[in-house]
C-alpha cells in the first residue's frame, strides 16, 4: 500500500511537473512574441545584418522552447555577444550615439532572451522592451508609430502577466481581460497628466539634431536635375490652413532661397543682406494669414505666401527675414514647429535699390553660352523697353517647340545654349536658370528663387498640404519703380502646372509616365488618403504639438490664472489619489469575504498566539488542539475543546454537509461557537 502511495504521488509530482513545463514554454513563445513586435518598431532604422541578426536570434530561440532544448551555455552566449559588439562598432565607430545605442539595445534584447534563468532576467527583459518602445519615438511620433507601441506594450503586459500565475492558470482571453482592465484604470490618469503636467519649454520630444532624418530637400544650390529629383517624392514638407481668404492656386508660391551666383552649371546663395524687419518693402490691399504647421527638416528654412511682411514667432526659437524675403530660424528645424504669418500679394520689393546692389544680378560667367548672348543682343535690337524684351523671351518659351518633363536629357558645358537651342526639353529650374541668364545678357537684374508653388486642399480638415512634389523654381527680375517682379517662365511652357499641379503635366513616357500613374488615384483611394492625412494632421496639432502656450491657454480657458505650479501639482496628486480610490473600491467590495466560523476560529488563533502558543501554518484545529492540551489546565483545556469540536464539526463534519450550499452556519451553532468562544480564559502566559 505504501508503494502504491509512493506512485502516485510520483505520478501526481510528474504531471504538475509537465503542466508547469507546458505552461513555461507558452508563457515564453508569448514574451518572444511581443519582444519581436518591439523589434520591429525599429527595423526600418536598422542595418540590415543588425535586423537578421536580430530576428535570427529570436527564431533561434523560438526552436529552442518549441523543441524543448536547453539554453545555450554562457561559453556559447560569450562570443556571439562579443561579436555583435564588434559589429556595432565596425558600423558605428562608436558605442556613443543614439542610433548605436538603440542598435546595441535591439541586439543585448535578443541575446538576454537566451539567459533567461531566473525571474530577474525576465524583468531585465521586460525593461529593456519597454525601454525600446519609447525610443521608437525617437525615430517617428506619428499615430502609426503610436498605435505599433500600443499593440507591442500590451504584448509585454500580456507576457508579464503570463509569468504571474504558477497552477491555476487562467486563458489567454482572461489574461488579455485583465490586461485591458488596467490599462482601463491607469487611462483616467495618463490623460490627466498629458494636459496638466507641466510642460517644458520646447517641444516634447526635443532631440538632438541627428535624431531627425527628414530633410526639406531645397538647398542653398541648384543646378539641372536637382528639383525634378524632389518632385518624385510625395514627402510632406508643411501644412497651411489659411485664416480668412484663400488665394488662387497660381498665386501660391511659397518663397525659400534666393539664388544670385552662377558659375555656368550651378546656382548659388548669394551672402545675405540685412536681416532687419525694415526692409524696403512696400504692401497694399488685405493680408491673407497663414496658420502654418511645418515638418522637421534639418534646415533653417521657413515658408510664408509671398511676401511675408513680419517675421513670425517661433516658441524657442529666434525668426527672421533677410532684404531678399527670405524667412528663416535661427536653429536648425528638427521638430515640428507651428507659426503664423501674414502676407500680401500686392507688394514691391526693393523699389530703390541703388545701382551697386543691383550688379550683383547682372554678372555671367565669361566665356559661357555665347548662343545665348547673341540671342539676348538680338533681342535687344529689336526691343527697346525691358517689358517687350521680357515678354519676347516668354513668347520664345511658348511658341517653340519646348518640353516641360521629369526627364531632361544631360547638358554639356554650355548648358543655356544646349537647353535653349538644342534640347529644349527640362523642368522648372531648367526655364528659370535660362531666363535670368537671358535677362543678365540682356542687361535686367534677375535671379532665380527656389521654394514651392501650389498644394492640395485636404477636403477632409481644409488644411493645405505641401509636399516635396510641389518644388518649383521661378525667377525675379528687378523693374524700375516695381521692385523685384515675380516671373515664371514655366507658366509659358506648361501653364497647368500653375493653374493646377505637377499631375497634370505628366503626358510623359518611362518612369516619368509610371509616377504619374501612381499619382493619379481613384476617387476612394484618394478620398482615403486623405482622411489619413486629416488624422495625422489632427494627432500633431492636439497631441505633438501641446506645449507650454497650449497648456496655458486650456488653463486659462479653465479659469486657471496666474496658475501656482506647486499647487497645481499637489491638485493633479490629490485627483489622481482620488481617481486610484474610486477604481479601487469596487474592486475591494468583490474580495471574497471569510465565513463567519472562521473568523471566530481566526480571532481565537490570535488570542492563543497572544498568550505565547501560535499556531504554526501547517497546522490543522485537530493537531493544534492536541498540542494546547499539554500546556492548558484541564478546567481551561474544557472550553477550548468544546469550541474546536463544534468548529471542526461546522467545518468538516455533518453540520458543514447539511449547509454546503450556504455561506454561512447556521444561526444557532455560530452563536454557540461564539459563546464558547467568551467562555476560553487563559489565565497565565503559555510555554
């Protein structure tokens, strides 16, 4: 018979045993699962051997718990990990940096979920997820970022929750269940904090300027080639929503460098003229506003309508605006940034300018297109006055047989002359480069701007967007008594690009033909596209771009003047201690309550332990009263028996069969039990 026990206790040992195994190993195929999802918010800025390295790793851990494998031995784990290392610094040349720290983070991430050997690696493990997840934000803050950590975060809760239960273990539904129910509790107070916690001065992921990889595009040089490049990407660059009227959309050209220096192939950035408010710039008519949302860029760039007449308020940052209408920051754009602007469509530019400024946009490379110098002379013999010369250049532009396409053929030296008299073919900058060299030759200060022209109304929020697709190069010639007069010969070539957009001019084969196909969308896909957007637009205006002004405007919305932060801080404890309570309370009303009995059993337990003889945790009421009976006087011993008998009577015996269904004795025994319970005295300490 002792054998028998022995079995089956071994067999009962054996099965919890392979119960806890299987349990182990779902539980660790979870937590890989969602170290996995982590991962992946990071490989689009992985090298590609870090992220198969990576995910190799992962797999191969997976095999090992499928499989029932061992971990490998730290002599295994050693070189693989030094190894890594190495690669890390062979690629960076550093292990300083916040790409190579993330990089080195995905890796040592990987590597510890083959050193899992006790519950503090699962925790190691754990923090470094969610350490990761919050660098994601680093790389990109957009709601698709954001929704890719939410689903991950909750991969990890899921996985630590999984960890928690040893025997009675829940499904995986329940376990999801209650992950749910405490991201419900602390939801309540995150938002509470996002809007009321004091807010830094800056933005709220202010970073270093390498942790932004999106650029603008526009430099301070152009040469053939460099916009039709731009024009392939549909990069947003800003956003505008305009406060009173809406201009055409031939008049929206956005201003961003002034180029004046040619050397025969490349423009360049002239050196810039005063940086005062008081240029020489006279406006009329009513100013459009311009409430304008702009991208990250790595530039100092702004943009404004022409022409802008003050310089707008950037919160950290210092504005400006040069002689030429150039707006521009002070710092480097590396967070989105919001600012308002006014500009007039009505305006003359440097109307008196003396004729030393002047010279500067009247010099030509010697020695270069000498075609073009004939041209521009035999022009001039036949026009006297500089508006039928301008115009008889146009006329050229429209008349000939000229090409506006995303593909120009390559220019020689003389570049001019190729692109005028032989090619005749080529993009916005391709016309406004031959123009102002035709304007220098004929003797008409000119220059070319770079910036973008156009954009598309996002029906969805009435926000208009501003993508790299909308490059543009136009020129300005100067005119007496009118200043600096916008001209863009590309309206004579290719007038629907003005009027309309880059889409409607693409009639192009090869790959110019295969953007234009993929621009060109379907109304529901278009319509989609820009509801996305439309969102986008909305996290970054409430979400992103909630900063200190913000803050301070909602809490003066609220009432909340000359707000004392201290106060305002012990406020947000006290509503978030009162949020905790009022979740918490009905969660303590559902504890399971004990029956009456034992608590009278557990109330005599603490008058016996009082008296010096506790009852050990192992002990059930029949031991403990058998070991009282030596150290209690009979005539005491009497009452204590009596209430022990009718416990373990009520408890195990026939009156607990009879009430099984109740949750409580009845009324009548529970007030004997109780009464015995008055009755034990125990006159002396006991030993």
């Amino acid at each position: 018979m002792l054998n028998r026990l022995k079995t089956k206790l071994r067999d009962e040992l054996g099965s919890r045993s392979q119960l806890a195994f299987a349990n182990d190993k779902r539980n660790t195929l979870i937590l890989v699962f969602a170290c996995i999802l982590v991962i992946l918010n990071h490989i689009n800025n992985l090298f590609a051997w870090i992220s198969i390295s990576t995910l190799s790793v992962m797999l191969w851990r997976v095999w090992l718990t499928v499989r029932g494998r061992q971990l490998p031995s730290r002599w295994v784990l050693l070189p693989i990990a030094v190894a890594l290392m190495a690669g890390i610094f062979w690629q960076f040349r550093s292990f300083f940096g916040r790409e190579t720290g993330v990089a080195m983070l995905v890796l040592l991430l990987s590597c510890k979920m083959l050193e899992m050997h006790a519950k503090r690696d699962l925790f190691v493990v754990l923090f470094l997820g969610f350490f990761l997840l919050l660098a994601s934000f680093f790389e990109s803050q957009s709601i698709a970022t954001a929704m890719q950590v939410a689903v991950a975060a909750f991969a990890l809760l899921l996985a630590q929750v999984s960890f928690q239960y040893h025997e009675k273990i829940p499904s995986l539904w329940q376990r999801a269940k209650l992950v749910i129910v405490m991201l419900a509790i602390a939801t309540p107070i995150t938002v509470l904090s996002f809007f009321l916690f004091p807010r830094i001065q800056g933005p709220l992921w202010g970073l270093p300027g390498d942790a932004n990889t999106a650029r603008s595009g526009l430099s301070t040089s152009m040469s053939p080639g460099n916009i039709s490049k731009l024009a392939m990407s549909e990069e947003l660059v800003f956003r505008v929503n305009f406060l009173n009227k809406v201009p055409e959309k031939s008049q929206l050209y956005w201003r961003a460098v002034v180029l004046s220096n040619f050397d025969g192939r490349q423009w360049r950035q002239g050196r810039d003229y005063s940086t005062k408010e008081g240029r020489d710039l006279e406006v009329s008519g009513d100013p459009i506003s311009q409430e304008i949302t702009l991208e990250p860029s790595g530039t100092h760039y702004l943009f404004g309508l022409d022409s802008v007449l003050k310089r707008p308020f950037l919160e950290g940052k210092l504005a400006g605006i040069n002689s030429n209408g150039e707006l521009f920051s002070d710092e480097g754009i590396n967070n989105r940034v919001r600012y308002r602007v006014q500009s007039y469509l009505n305006y003359k530019l440097n109307s008196h300018a003396d004729p030393q400024y002047l010279q500067t946009y009247l010099s030509l490379p010697y020695n270069f297109n000498p075609l073009t110098r004939n041209f521009a002379q035999d022009i001039r013999q036949r026009y006297s006055d500089q508006k039928s010369q301008i115009d008889a250049v146009l006329s050229f532009f429209r008349n000939e047989q000229f090409f506006y396409t995303l593909e120009p053929p390559l220019l020689g030296r003389n570049s001019v002359d190729d692109f005028l008299f032989n090619t005749r073919a080529g993009f916005c900058e391709h016309y406004s480069s031959a123009f102002v060299v035709v304007m220098r030759a004929l003797g008409i200060p000119a220059r070319v701007v770079t910036g973008y022209q156009g954009g598309t109304l996002n029906t969805q929020d009435q926000f208009y967007e501003v993508r790299q697709s909308d490059a543009h190069a136009w020129a300005e010639v100067w005119l007496a008594e009118k200043g600096w007069v916008r001209v863009d010969p590309t309206a004579s070539v290719a007038p629907e690009r003005i009027s309309q957009n880059l889409k409607a001019t693409q009639s192009n084969t090869g790959f110019a033909s295969m953007v234009g196909d993929l621009i060109n969308e379907n109304a529901f896909s278009r319509e989609m596209r820009m509801r996305w957007s439309a969102i986008n637009n909305s996290w970054n205006q409430w979400i992103l771009n909630y900063n200190q002004t913000r803050q301070s405007q909602l809490l003066d919305n609220l009432g909340f003047n000359g707000i004392d932060w201290e106060k305002t801080l012990l406020t947000i404890f006290a509503i978030g201690l009162i949020t905790i309570a009022s979740l918490a309370l009905p969660l303590l009303r559902r504890s399971k309550k004990l029956p009456l009995y034992e608590r009278l059993y557990v109330n005599l337990c603490d008058k016996l332990a009082k008296k010096g003889m506790p009852r050990a945790p192992h002990e059930g009421p029949s031991d403990y009263l058998q070991r009282l009976q030596s150290k209690i006087d009979a005539q005491e011993f009497t009452s204590l028996r009596d209430f022990f008998e009718l416990y373990i009577a009520i408890k195990y015996g026939k009156l607990s069969q009879s009430h099984a269904a109740k949750p409580f004795a009845q009324t009548t025994d529970i007030q004997t039990l109780r009464s015995h319970l008055k009755n034990i005295q125990i006159s002396r300490r006991l030993s």
